[in-house]
C-alpha cells in the first residue's frame, strides 16, 4: 500500500530551539504509525537530510512524503522523488 501525505512539523516549534530537528523526525513517526497503522516505521535518509538540512533549530515547516507499507506491516517513507525513481527501476 502506498499512500502521499503533507506532514504538518509546526508541532516541533513548540520544542525548544536545540531539539526541534529531532522533535520533527518524531512527528513523522507518530504520523506514520497513526496513519498507516504500523508500529516499524523506517524514515529514508533524504527525508532525514531534508529535516536537518536547516539545521537543528529550524525544521521544515511541513514536508511532502510517499509512504509504503509492506507485507510484514514495516512502513517506509520516502520523498516523492525517491519513490518515483524506485517505481521506474522497478518497471525496467
């Protein structure tokens, strides 16, 4: 199953400013889990380097991210892009 969502990280600014980054890559778990009803969810390392991009104290607002579930229920997310590239490797 593989379904796109906006992940909304506004919830991380409430964090103080040396912990936000790390707030945020939770968030997109907690999202994870609620939403595609999982409880092992594995976050691509683009994903990772888009939150901390920034750095620490300033996560992105809200990120675009395709996530994917498998047959064992281990939920996987992903950028757009990543995903598209994947599904072309796929069909060649």
């Amino acid at each position: 199953m593989e379904r796109e969502y906006v992940i909304p990280l506004r919830d991380a600014y409430e964090t103080s400013r040396t912990r936000r980054a790390r707030r945020a890559i939770n968030i997109i778990k907690e999202f994870a889990r609620r939403h595609m009803k999982a409880e092992v969810v594995k976050i691509s390392s683009k994903v990772n380097n888009l939150v901390w991009s920034r750095g620490i104290e300033k996560p992105p607002r809200r990120i675009k991210v395709v996530m994917r579930k498998d047959r064992e229920g281990v939920v996987e997310v992903l950028l757009p892009d990543e995903a598209r590239e994947e599904k072309e490797e796929k069909k060649e």
